[in-house]
C-alpha cells in the first residue's frame, strides 16, 4: 500500500497521475492528506476525490499522519528576500520551508515536487540549489527534469520542472529531460523524429490540438458575431487562415492587430500596410535596442515604407488613434486590446502554454468559424481523464486548468521512478514481483509512434 499526500493540491492533477501510475504498476494506493488554498480549486477537488482538502499548510504541518510518498505543485515562492537575509543558507520565509518540515517529521520514502521551469535559473540557479541542498540534509537522494508535455500525449507546449527524491538510497531513473519542440512549427518534424518511451505501456501517442477537440461545443463559446465580422473582413472571409495566428499589436510576423479588424476604425489596405511595416522594423538594431521598439521619425520611416501619399496615411491613423506623434516622431499606439481571442490554435500542431490569465482566451477555427477553446478542451490538453468534473464556473475551470499539471507526465515520471526505485519505495514483495512482470513486458512490446 502506498499511503500519499496531496499538498498545494489545485484540482489533483498530480494525484491522479500517482494513482495512474500505481494502478498500472498494481501498487494500491490511498491518499492520508491533502491541502488546498483555492475553494473553487477544493470544490473541483471535492466533486472528484469525494474530500475538500485541508485549508493552509501551515496549520497542518504537525498533524499529518504518516504516508509514504509526498506529492506537491509548491508555489514558485521567491527565495530572493530570505537569500539577501540568511546568504541562501536556509529556505524559512518561503513555502517550500513547509514541506521541509513535514519531509524531516514524517520521512516519507519519496516525493515529486512540481514546478515551473523557471526555477531552474532563478537567482542564477541558487534557488534550485537551495531546494536541493534542503532535501540532501534531510537524508534524501534527488534529481530532477525538465519535461514538455507535449512528448507524452497531451498537445500542449508546456515545460514543467519536477523534483525527485528517495529517502537513505541512491535514486535512479531512465527519463532524461528534455524541452521538447520549442513552438507549435517545431513540434510537426519533433513528432517523427523523436519518439519516447514510455516504460508503462510501451509507446508513445503523438497527439495534436484537433484530436482534443469538442464535435458539438456549446454556442456559448462561439466567437461574437461583430468580432467573427472584423476577423472576416481581414482575412478576406477564410478563417482557416487563422490556424495559427496572435492577435497582438506589438508584433509582426503571423498576427493580426487592432488595425487589422477595425477595433478604432476601419482602416485602408495602405494604412494597414503602414502599421505592419513599422510593426515590423522600428524593433531593428539600427534604429536603436528599446525592447518594444522606439519612436521614429519621418526620415527613419521612408527607409522602410516610402508611399507617396505616405503623410496623409499617417494622419489619418493618428485621427483613428493607432499611431502618436511626439516630438516629430511617430509611435503606434500599442497595448491590450481586449481581443476576444489572442492566439488561434493551429489544429494540427500543439497549443502554447495554457495559463491561469489567458486559458479562455485560445481560439480555434473548427467548421470554418471562429471560437473559443472549452473548459473541457483545456482538460484534455492537461492530459485529465473524461470522467474528470469540472467546475461548473468557466471561469473557475479555465484557471484551474491554467494553473494544473499535466497528467500523462506525472504519470510518466513516477512510472519510472517506481520502477527504478522499488527497493527503496516499495518493501513489498509481490508488488516487487509486479514490477519485474511489468518491466518485462514492457520490454517486449514493439515501439509505436503515432503523429
């Protein structure tokens, strides 16, 4: 039996990818504890688990019954303020000081934590090498990876840190960390040429934006029929055009912008043409090394985009309020535009990184119109299984989501740490005797890689 606790649990997505994994491994499992801040994220919780977590951590710390195995999704908690007090020589002030306390009072015999990727280069790296250092003084073995979700059957371009430790043993594992594709155009050649594997069932599924989609999603999530008319008028009626595209404004490339879909006023091919080029070239190292670009007057601008009716375009974007002039220099007016979607989804691709503030905001182009991802699809591009419920408040759910792990990499990475690690983790003989089988199966199955 593997006794476990859920801290800084969300909607427990980790715990569910440690009782994938045991279940496979034909490890019972019983969770003894978990803990949760949010109370939209403890009532998803509740709906699924059948128990609302225990409020905060700190509370709790000496009262936790003995488990075997500490899962935690630990809040990125900067160590800055208590390195500037204690030289970096201690983590108190900081969240993760709770799970020292409750790994050095119960002594479980692992743990997986979770985190974003930049932990790994915060303060120059000394913030990893805090944590770390903390868990070696506690008598614990540790290594860690940096995993894209993408690679294990979730399409999602999200790179995650996860932390491993087993208690008096030297740890092993055979995943080697990898980031995967580093965008969705990348990921169309990575998914053919390198295939992983997975030691819990054998192969690998490839998985795309269009296999997660919903074949009837609610109206409700259809774009609004004045932004679907804009995106229409600049695309020239083919919203398939659309796979792919941000709607940003202070960027070029694959976008399209306020100008472009006439949120201040329509705008002629010339003016829109104008915006994209300067868009395009005022970020260029000879007109200066401002990160969002800088102002540029009109001799600067002709170098690039010499119209002959060049001022009365101008003007007539800086009555419409897309471009100032300042000092006799010219600047778009750039900013949040409350687009309804800010990045369409390539459906044969990979999503970006889900998060907490723009998760309801992904688009996809499905049926040749225009709208907005699911909750549900969301779900799925975590990786969470269909019977998952979700919360009834879509605005909660896409939060949840956004902050959530990705399953199929929890599951994963403990698959293999069980399996590597079973003297250490798990004493029982028949469960030893269930591995071996399972290693040996696992072994005999051919590879299979589906793009």
């Amino acid at each position: 039996m593997a006794r476990f606790v859920d801290l800084f649990a969300g909607v427990g997505g980790i715990r569910i990818g440690f009782e994938q994994a045991c279940h496979d491994l034909g490890i019972n499992s019983e969770c003894v504890f978990s803990s949760e801040i949010d109370p939209d994220a403890c009532e998803t919780y509740r709906l699924n688990f059948g128990e609302r977590p225990s409020g905060d951590i700190k509370q709790y710390v000496d009262s936790i019954p003995d488990f075997d195995f500490l899962l935690a999704g630990f809040p990125c908690q900067p160590f800055s303020y208590a390195g500037k007090r204690e030289g970096f020589g201690d983590t108190r002030g900081t969240l993760f000081f709770e799970i020292e306390k409750i790994l050095q009072r119960n002594k479980p015999k692992g743990f997986l934590l979770e985190n974003v990727r930049g932990l790994t280069t915060h303060d120059g790296g000394r913030t990893l090498a805090t944590i770390i250092r903390a868990l070696e003084n506690l008598g614990y073995s540790v290594t860690y990876l940096l995993l894209n979700s993408s690679d294990f059957s979730a399409p999602q371009n999200r790179v995650r840190l996860y932390i491993l430790g087993v208690l008096n043993e030297q740890i092993q594992i055979s995943l080697l960390s990898d980031k995967g594709a580093a965008d969705s155009h990348k990921f169309k050649n990575r998914a053919f040429e390198m295939p992983l594997f997975f030691p819990a069932n054998g192969h690998t599924i490839y998985k795309v934006v269009r296999d997660i989609l919903e074949s009837r999603p609610h109206e409700k999530y259809n774009c609004s029929p004045d932004f679907i008319k804009r995106l229409g008028k600049a695309v020239d009626g083919d919203f398939n055009s659309l796979h792919g595209v941000r709607m940003i404004d202070y960027r070029g490339g694959n976008s399209l912008h306020s100008w472009d879909i006439g949120i201040k006023g329509e705008c002629s091919n010339d003016e829109r043409a104008f915006m994209n080029a300067l868009i395009g070239n005022r970020r260029k190292k000879v007109f200066g090394t401002h990160q969002d670009g800088k102002s540029l007057s009109l001799e600067q601008i002709q170098t690039f985009y010499n119209h002959p009716a060049l001022e009365n375009i101008m003007q007539g974007l800086i009555k419409k309020g897309y471009l100032k002039c300042i000092d006799n220099k010219y600047k778009p007016v750039c900013g949040n535009m409350s687009f309804e979607v800010f990045k369409f989804l390539d459906p044969d691709s990979i999503s970006i990184t889900l998060t907490t503030a723009d998760s309801h905001k992904l688009g996809i182009v499905q049926n040749g119109l225009p709208r907005r991802i699911t909750p549900r699809e969301c779900a799925r591009l975590q990786g969470f299984p269909e019977e998952f419920i979700l919360n009834p408040n879509d605005t909660a759910a896409y939060r949840q989501f956004g902050n959530s792990v990705t399953v199929p990499v929890v599951k994963a990475v403990l698959t293999d740490l069980f399996e590597n690690n079973s003297d250490a983790l798990l004493k029982s003989a028949s469960t030893k005797k269930k591995l071996s089988s399972q290693n040996k199966k696992a072994e005999e199955m051919p590879m299979q890689v589906v793009a």
